[in-house]
C-alpha cells in the first residue's frame, strides 16, 4: 500500500514524520514507528479507566465534574479525546516534547482533535519539567514512552521511576488518578507506585496486531484522600 508523507520536521529532540497509509495515519519518531491509527484502543483505555475511577458509574453525576486533567504526551491525541468526550472533563492540559506535532495538531493534521475545544491546551514541554509544577490535578495521564524497560526517548527513563512519580503524585488533588501507560508489564513500575503512592493497581489490556497479539499494561494509583 502506499505511503504519504504528510509532514516532516527535526527538532532538538529528535525527527518526527506523519505519514498516511491508505486511510491509516502513523506517526514516526526517529525514523522508529510510534503508533497508528489502526489500534488505538489502548490510548483511549488510559483515559477511560482514569475517568471511571473518578466518576463512578454516572460520567456526569457519579462522581467530580470539572475534572482537570493532564496528559503527558500527545500522539495522535486519542486520550485526550476520549477525555474531551467526557462532560466530566472540564480541562484538558497535554504536555507534548515536539513543537512540529503541537503547531500539527493546531493545524488540524490530527483528526482525533479537528475542534478547538476551549477545554483544550496543548503546551510544548517536557513532562518531567511541566508536572512537578502543577498542583491540584484530578489525572496526571503519562503515556510518553513504551515504558520502563524499552524507552524511545534515553532521557525518559526518569519518568518510571521514584522522583518524578512522586511528583506526579504531588500533583494531584486528594483522590486523584496516576496512571502510565506501558507496552509490557513492568513489576518494577508497580512496585515504584506502590511504594510512592501507597499502592497500585495493574491493568492488562490484549491488542491483536497484524496477527501478531501483544499484552499492554496500565497502572493506576489513586493520592489518598484526607
Ligand atoms: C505514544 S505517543 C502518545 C499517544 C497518545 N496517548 C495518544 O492518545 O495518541 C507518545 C508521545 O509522547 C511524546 N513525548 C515523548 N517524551 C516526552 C516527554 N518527556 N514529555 C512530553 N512528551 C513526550 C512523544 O513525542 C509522543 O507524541
């Protein structure tokens, strides 16, 4: 089938490509394939089991309206949709590395955020510098990497472990959400959350991939309440 480059740009952190194959759009960074479009269940996923854990069974009444939520990396911004998709959310911060993929998505080349929802902000930064200075969150959501133990980016090794999750911690209003996204299961991970939230808990989820079947995992850490 083939392939459309549809925009290109290199920047501190590296080169990043948005491509087309057929009605597929992928996003590559570094010349390494980041996601697609084909499978993107498990990006929503993230998002939704935060939500469930704050609303209960009633997105509007069950549980916190006006949720605030973060969202560490931007993808194709198919959390921040499914966040977006909840009259829950009352805002929505997506902290993203590359500035191509921001102006990107302002320019309307990720179809998952065609809207400019007002609940929306999309700030380019690092995760590891923009969440330890915010205070009061409902979710801090991480998905910037395949996780701890097979990283895209060498730099965000830091974002598994013990500091930086403590932070994410911090940052959150009590009964508040941590959750990281993870190609593989990682104990390590778990361990690290438990151990800086007072627990976590593991969520497998089973993507079918070209023939190919793979387990991703969520971890979910909720701040105690007062
Ligand atoms: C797998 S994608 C996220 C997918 C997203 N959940 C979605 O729904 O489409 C990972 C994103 O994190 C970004 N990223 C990588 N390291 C980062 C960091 N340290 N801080 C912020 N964003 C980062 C990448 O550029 C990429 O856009």
């Amino acid at each position: 089938m083939d392939r459309i480059e549809i925009a290109r740009a290199r920047d501190a952190h590296g080169e990043l490509t948005l491509a087309l194959r057929g009605d597929v759009l992928e996003l590559v960074v570094d010349g390494v394939f980041a996601m697609d479009s084909a499978q993107t269940s498990t990006e929503r996923e993230l998002a939704r089991v935060a939500l469930d854990l704050l609303t209960g069974t009633d997105p509007v009444t069950g549980g916190r309206g006006g949720l605030q939520v973060l969202v560490g990396g931007l993808g194709l911004g198919c959390t921040a949709r499914t966040l977006l998709d909840s009259p829950a959310v009352g805002a929505v911060e997506v902290v993203e590395l590359h500035p191509a993929l921001v102006d990107w998505a302002h320019q309307g080349l990720l179809p998952e955020l065609p809207d400019a929802d007002p609940r929306l902000t999309l700030t380019v930064g690092d995760v590891l510098d923009v969440v330890p200075r915010r205070t009061g969150l409902d979710a801090v959501l991480l998905d910037v990497d395949n996780g701890p133990d097979f990283l895209v980016h060498t730099g965000n090794a830091a974002v598994y472990g013990s500091p930086f999750l403590a932070a994410a911690c911090a940052a959150l209003a009590p009964g508040g959400v941590l959750a990281v996204w993870s190609a593989d299961r990682s104990p390590t991970l778990q361990r690290t959350l438990e151990a800086v939230a007072g627990g976590c808990s593991e969520v497998l989820l089973e993507v079918t991939r070209a023939a190919r079947t793979f387990t991703y995992a969520l971890y979910l850490a909720v701040r105690p309440a007062r």
